[in-house]
C-alpha cells in the first residue's frame, strides 16, 4: 500500500491542514480578552483559566497531529509550504505558543518563560523562513496576495506583550521594529490587491479580519514598550484598528452567505486583539465609553468563537475538514 492508498483515516490526516492552528490562536485571544474582562469588572478567574486550558488542549492535540502528518506526508507538508496562502499560517504555530505564555503570566510565570522563548525562537526562524520563500523562490501573482499574509508580522508585533514581563526587552524591540516595518510593507501590498483586482475568493474573504490585528496588537505590545503611555503614537495604532474594524464590518454582510470553512476562524484572534486593546485604552484614558465598546467587542468575540467551535465540530463530524482542495 503506497503512501497515495492508504487507509481513509491515514488520508484525512495527510490532508490536515496547517491552519487549524488559527483555532489555537483563537481560543488564546478569547482567554486573554476574558482576562481583561475579569480584571476590569472583578469577576472570579474562571471563564479565562477554562479558556486557557482548553487553548493548551487545542494546541497538544493539533500540534501532535500536524508532527504525525510530517513524519508520514511530508510530500503534503512541502505541498503547504509552497501554497502562497497556507505559507504565511506557519507562524500561528509560533504565535500560538507566545499567546499561550501571555495567557500563562498571571499564574505560571516560570512556565511562561519557557513556553515564550521557545515560541519567540520558532518565531524569528519561521519568519525569516516564509519572508525568503517570498522573496527567493517564486514569482508571486497579485491574486497569490491575501490578508494571511499579515500573520508572520503579526507575531513578531506579539512577542513584546509577554516578552518585557518576562525581561526580554531587547529581543522584544527586535521583534516589534521587524513586525512593524513588514506590516507597513505588507499593507501597501494587500490594499493594492484589494483594491486594483480580483476580489478575494470565497474562502478567503473571512481573512479580510485579519486586518484589524496589526495596528490592535501593535498598540497593546508599544504600551509595554513605552511604560504603559497612552501617547500620539498609541492612539493612532487604537484607532487604526478600529478603523479597520469599520471596513472589516462593511464587508461582513459577505461572510453570511459562504459555506463553512477553517478560514472563518480568521475572524476570531483579530476581534480579541481589537476587544484586549479596546479594555486596555479605556482604563489608560478613562473613558467609560470606550469600556462599553469593550464590553460590546467581548460579547460579539465570545458568540464568534462559540459559533466557530459549534461549526468546526459539526464539520469534523461531517469530515468536511481534512479534506483536499
């Protein structure tokens, strides 16, 4: 029996596909975001620590299953590494594992440490990995170009969130000169395909949250950076987001009318970041306002994922997820 013929359990494993790990990243954002909530309105630590284990669970089954399709399809794993849009979620691997160290700060500090260098580390090599695949190994079309591309910017932008906790300033500022500088870089690149061709595919349109992460992440890592400042540049990185987030809204009405697919889940990291940002300048500025859009974020945040999680599990059931394109 050849690698191509196995059984169909072997085959829905060689079709796994890397973005599952965008579940992971979900999930982190959503218990980071309950942290915030619970801080904010002194609620118990409970809905965050459920989440945060259940991110940890997430993270050891995909990530088992994903060493396992290597070690036996690594023609398949090659096949992502070389798909222009499945390239760039290489790093939700590392980001989820930075995301995880965040959400473990408050109650496992020394385990943090651990899990966040081990992360940063996978970080730099898969960022240099995926930035020499664009640039060195094959011409890329302007359709090729979506907004998953952002997603190795956006964890570079993630590692200073746990990294100045945890005294890792210098490589902290490291990651955020690069993350910021690719995500300039990066939005001159996908606002021209959005705008001068093609429109994205369905699959794909889901992606268009993602470009609310940058500038939302952007401001949470710049104010442990700074000190804590909510200074010009802090505002302009908040309101960057939610005006993203505006664009993101408009062209949501699209979302409703598309079959299910993993690429729906790109919507829930970026609505945590927007909803931990959201928190974090209402308590820097004061403004209860901006503790009620907060408040609206979380809600829309938790049914997002509730809904992802309900769907992703009828689809697995339906074996609609590990399947080929």
């Amino acid at each position: 029996m050849t690698a191509e013929t196995e059984t169909p359990a072997k085959g829905s494993l060689k079709h796994l596909p890397i973005t599952l790990f965008a579940t992971v990243m979900g999930l982190a954002g959503l218990s980071l975001a309950l942290h915030m909530a619970e801080t904010q309105f002194g609620w118990p630590p409970l809905a965050s620590r459920v989440a945060l284990w259940l991110t940890m669970a997430d993270f050891a089954v995909v990530a088992a299953l994903y060493v396992l399709k290597s070690l036996r399809f690594q023609a398949a794993v090659a096949g992502e590494w070389g798909h222009p849009v499945r390239m760039a979620f290489f790093p939700a691997i590392s980001i989820s594992l930075m995301l995880i160290a965040t959400a473990m700060l408050p109650t496992m500090p020394g385990i943090a440490s651990w899990v966040w260098s081990i992360g940063a580390l996978a970080q730099a090599g898969l960022t240099l990995a995926v930035i020499s695949g664009w640039i060195g190994r094959r011409p890329f079309q302007p359709m090729h170009i979506s907004p998953a591309w952002f997603i190795p910017a956006v964890g570079n932008v993630v590692a200073p969130i746990a990294g100045i906790p945890l005294g890792f300033v210098e490589l902290s500022w490291l990651f955020f000169a690069t993350g910021m500088v690719f995500w300039i870089v990066l939005l001159t690149l996908v606002m021209n395909r959005l705008i001068f061709h093609d429109p994205l595919p369905g699959r794909l349109l889901p992606t268009l949250a993602i470009l609310i992460a940058p500038p939302a992440v952007g401001f949470l890592a710049w104010l442990q950076l700074n000190g804590g400042a909510l200074d010009p540049f802090a505002r302009v990185l908040f309101y960057t987001a939610i005006t993203f987030t505006a664009i993101v809204v408009v062209q949501a009405r699209g979302f409703v009318k598309l079959p299910f697919a993993l690429s729906f889940w790109a919507l829930s990291f970026p609505v945590a970041a927007l909803t931990i940002a959201t928190f974090r300048y209402a308590n820097l500025s004061g403004s209860q306002a901006h503790v009620a859009l907060a408040a609206v974020f979380l809600a829309a945040l938790v049914l997002i994922v509730a809904g992802l999680i309900a769907r992703t599990g009828v689809a697995a059931v339906r074996d609609e997820i590990c399947q080929p394109e």
